[in-house]
C-alpha cells in the first residue's frame, strides 16, 4: 500500500487549509500534519515556527499539480510592474524551471509565460522530468 508523502509544507495554516478544502472538493485523498515550533521567546507569536504539512500519495502529485495549475490560470491576472521575475534574466528564469519544487505554482507560471514571451518554450516533458528529478533527491536526502 502507498504512504502519504509531504506535497506541500505551509507557515500559513489558512494556506494549508485551502490547498486540502480543494483537495477534497477534487476527490484527492490526503493527510494534514501540523506541527508546533521549538518554543523561543525571541519569536513569541512568531507563527513562522509551525508548519502545516499536507501529505498526498505519490501517484496523486500530478492530479494535484494539474488542479492547481487550472485553478490558478483562471484566477490569474498579470503581476504589477514591480514584480520581481521581470528583472530575471532567461537563465534565472530557466532555473526557476528547472527547481519546480522550489517555487510556487504563480512563479513557475509567469516564469514559463515569460520566457515564451520572449520566443522561448518550456516543452511539458522538460517540465515533468524536471519535477521528477528533483521529487527523487528530495526523497533521498
């Protein structure tokens, strides 16, 4: 039987709790882990230090992906002027690409969109075996 694995880690618990109410709503089974940080009087009502963890199954991170890939392009409006991936260069933007894990789903999506604005193309494959690659080192280390 498959064990439910970290998909996505939140300091924010409302975050947390919208990812799984959309979850559910789509049918995706999975498991919620909230966990309270070391107590340090210097981060009294520092909520930085408790982390949500929604776990899925491993077969189930692509539906996820996809889901909140859909979701996100129909609520999506272009960045103000000041967003930050507008002073990346293509290879900081390529490396956005490359280390999906490391971005969120918004980033990843202007990273893609501005790339091909710029007449270059992000093949879905590469994308998918990127995500692959480094879900495999992360389970490793």
């Amino acid at each position: 039987m498959s064990a439910f694995v970290k998909y996505k880690t939140f300091n924010d618990k409302a975050l947390a709790t919208e990812l799984c109410r959309v979850l559910s709503e789509n049918n995706i089974p999975f498991e919620w882990e909230g966990s309270e940080g070391f107590f340090d009087m210097s981060f009294a009502n520092n909520d930085i230090l408790n982390l949500y963890h929604v776990k899925l199954l491993t077969t189930d991170f692509e539906k996820a992906d996809a889901l909140l890939e859909k979701i996100m392009v129909e609520n999506i409006e272009r960045p103000t002027d000041d967003y930050y991936l507008y002073s990346f260069s293509v290879e900081e933007l390529k490396d956005i690409l490359k280390a999906p894990l490391e971005w969120n789903e918004f980033d990843r999506y202007w990273a893609k969109r501005l790339l091909a604005e710029k007449g270059i193309e992000a093949p879905a494959e590469k994308l998918s075996e990127a995500k692959v690659k480094q879900s495999d080192e992360l389970r490793k280390a």
